[in-house]
C-alpha cells in the first residue's frame, strides 16, 4: 500500500497576529495624519473668520472715523469713531462692536462666519465666538518752526519742533478668539499665530499688554493700513491719495494750527478742541 501525504496550506497564528498588528499600525498612522490635517484645515478657518471680520471693521473704520458733511449745511455729522461723537470729547480707549448690528446689517460684513470646533461659540458676549473692538492710540502732533536739526516723528528732540498742532487719533482693530480647549491655549496662540492671550472683561476682551498673556482668548490686533494692505481695490477708501485729501480738507491748515497751538472751534463753534487728525491721516 502506498501512503499520500496530504500538505495543509494556510496562515499560521503567527503569520495572522503580524498581518493584524501591520494593518492596526498603518490604520493608526492614517488616523494621526487625518487628525493633523483636520487641525490645520481648522487652524486656517479660524485664521481666515479673522481675517473676514477684520475686513468688515476696517469698512466700518473708514466710513465711521471721521463722518459725513451735509453739502448744504456744510455742518459734520461726525462718524461714531470720531471724537466730537463721544460726550465732552472723552474718548474712550476701547470702543466694542456688536457685530451682527454694527457690521452685519449695514453691510460691512456680508460673509458668513463659519462654526469652528476649535472655537467656543456658546461663550456669552461673542459672535459665533468672536469679539471684536477699536483700541485707542493716541499721540500729539507737532511741526517744526524753525530749522529742523534733531526731529523725530510727534515725539521731538529738538525744542524748534516742540510745536503742537493737534493730536493724532489711530484706532487699532482687534478681534479675539474663544477657545474651546482652554488647557490648550498656548499651543493654540502659535498654531494660529495670534498676538497674545487675554481674558473677556463684559462685552470687550483686554488689549495685548506685552508678553504671551494667559487667558481663554486668543487676540489678534491689526493697524487699519496693515489691514487694507491685504485688499487691492481704486476705491478711496483705499487709496493713499484720496486719504490725503480727505485729510486736507478735515483739518485746518498748518499756519492756523501753529497760530492756535492745535486748538479749533467745535461742531457749533460752543468752545474750542484739539484738532484731531483722523483716519490714520
């Protein structure tokens, strides 16, 4: 008799428990590799709502930072962000924005703020989980009078230079960011690359004071001119020579300012104020 020896073939338990253990690694590297881009995609969505809300204010600064003259009256209604609108020229050095009434419906802001699972929007006191205000920057203008020999921009050396003409009112846009993971914050302020972390203090979130911060809010803070330079368009309310203008003819002349040591009558001629040069003028 002859005997047929039959050969099995198959994986041994071995072979299974390497195959299992090579695709449970494959799978879990596919998934951190998910997770990073799903958090860069998130970062670059909470950076562009900033930069969207951040556009929607410098629309509002421009048409609200100096006003409106009635071309037959020739009177100013000045615009909410310019002095003579706040109450015995006290002006304040944050100024908050309700976004949907003070950029949305006016239509400053047309585009919609996309929801972020980074950012905590059931925080009260936020759009969406966003706060944006106008921080103050204030600083007196002076002119030389005589040969300029050590002058440095509204803050001179030389004494011929110590002439005031007014004061120089800028409004700063900031716009601050809610954070969902607070125990995450200062990895979130690099990752979005923001200027510091503060804290919400009733409807306006505190300015950047130096430093990293601490907080739940990441605060981003923008000039109006570094805001602007991100758009390309003719109209005036981004051409330098049309801000010029604008300038010449929302202040008095230089000879007159010299002469009143910056002072000017008020909307009314009631007293007189500093002239202010507005705008970023």
């Amino acid at each position: 008799m002859s005997t047929t020896k039959k050969r099995h073939t198959g994986l041994t338990l071995l072979e299974t428990m390497l195959v299992l253990a090579i695709a449970s690694l494959l799978i879990l590297l596919g998934l951190r590799q998910y997770q990073t881009y799903l958090l860069d995609a998130q970062i670059q969505q909470v950076k562009a709502n900033v930069d969207t809300i951040m556009q929607g204010m410098l629309f509002f600064y421009r048409a609200q930072c100096y006003g409106t003259v009635n071309t037959s009256t020739g009177i100013l209604a000045p615009g909410k962000l310019n002095p003579q609108s706040f109450l015995n020229f006290n002006v304040p050095s944050i100024f908050p924005i309700n976004i949907p009434s003070d950029l949305v419906t006016p239509g400053y802001l047309t585009t919609v703020v996309p929801l972020n699972p980074i950012v905590d929007s059931s925080q009260p006191g936020t759009y969406e989980g966003y706060v944006a205000q106008f921080n103050l920057e204030q600083s007196t203008k002076y002119v030389c009078t005589s040969a300029q020999t050590n002058a440095v921009a509204f803050g001179p050396n030389d004494p011929t230079c110590a002439t005031k003409i007014g004061t120089i009112i800028n409004w700063n846009i900031q716009v601050a960011v809610a954070l969902k993971d607070t125990a995450q914050a200062q990895t979130y302020l690099s990752l979005l690359q923001g200027n510091c972390l503060s804290s919400i203090n009733g409807v306006t979130v505190t300015p950047c004071s130096g430093g990293t911060g601490s907080g739940s809010y990441v605060v981003f803070e923008r000039s109006p001119s570094m805001v602007s330079s991100h758009i390309t368009s003719d109209f005036q309310l981004h051409n330098p020579i049309g801000q010029q203008s604008n300038q010449l003819y929302s202040t008095y002349n230089t000879s007159y300012l010299i002469q009143s040591n910056g002072q000017v009558p008020s909307i009314g001629n009631t007293r007189t104020i500093s002239q202010y040069f507005l705008c970023n003028s």
